[in-house]
C-alpha cells in the first residue's frame, strides 16, 4: 500500500566530533501522517541527528532517502525543505496559551489576508477556531485536556 511507504527513511546515520561518537547507526522512519519528537539526555544526539537531517552536518555514514527516491548527504541549505521536512526546535520558546498547530505556523508562517493581516480563516481552511490551552486552574481546565495541549503539559512538567 501506498500509505505504508516511508516518506523518510534515514539508515546507519553515524557522525563524530573529534572522538566522541554523536550518532551511532541511528535508523529513523517516518510514515505519511507521523509526526515524530525526540527525546534523550543531553549528549545523546537529538540536535546532530536533526543538523544531518537539516543539512547543517554531513554524516560521517548513512543513507538517506524521501518518499522512495535516494538524496545525496549531505543535503544543500535549504534542501530539506524542498524535501518537505520541517523542525521545531527544542530552544523554540512555545506560547502556552496557542494550540500546536499554531506554535508550528509561527516557524511556517501564517496565511495572509487584505492590509497583511493573517487570516485565520486560511489559516483554519475554515473551520471552526481551536480551543485554547489554559494554565491550571484557569476556566478552560487543566493543560493537557486534549491532544493540540499536549505541548503545553509537557513543558510544564520538565525541570
């Protein structure tokens, strides 16, 4: 089935600094509709992994491919997002009380309607406006009460 091919398919992503081994033969598969974060102790190669993916690093090893077709590491500026790949950062500085998909259009930028205004309309393909995430306590309940408040309670609860 179509679906079931990979749209990312990193093999053997190994890449070190001086001595020190960042990546170790990371496999990483994304299929349509995943989205995928990455978690770990400092150290443990979330940043290099994304730098290869993002063509900041080259890869001492590995293969890469997009939607089936082979891409050349490492990748050109830019060149990821020609490939549809697209990050958020762990340093981004989330607003709380915006939905996921609304601290995403803050990297990917918002439709804009008359006099530059963003139009949420576009934005939403119109339908209806998100519900927002709340600190506890707060009227609309506790973060986390539905998924696009997932970031939310998660940031809240990291040290």
């Amino acid at each position: 089935m179509v679906g079931d091919r990979p749209l990312l398919d990193a093999r053997g992503l190994t890449k070190a600094f001086g001595g020190a081994r960042a990546l170790n033969e990371v496999d990483l598969t994304v299929l349509p509709g995943e989205v995928h974060g990455l978690l770990g102790e400092n150290g443990s190669g979330k940043s290099t992994l994304i730098k290869i993916l993002a063509g900041f690093h080259a890869p001492d090893e590995g293969e890469l491919e997009v939607r089936g077709e082979s891409v050349r590491l490492p990748l050109a500026p830019g060149q990821f997002r020609e490939l549809g790949m697209s990050f958020v950062h762990q340093d981004l500085g989330l607003v709380e009380t915006m939905t996921l998909a609304e601290n995403v259009a803050l990297l990917a930028g918002y439709p804009r309607g008359s006099g530059g205004l963003i139009s949420w309309r576009r934005a939403r393909g119109g339908a209806a406006p998100p519900r927002r995430c709340h600190p506890a306590g707060d009227q609309g309940g506790l973060p986390g009460d539905r998924p696009d408040c997932r970031v939310h309670r998660r940031r809240e609860h990291l040290p």
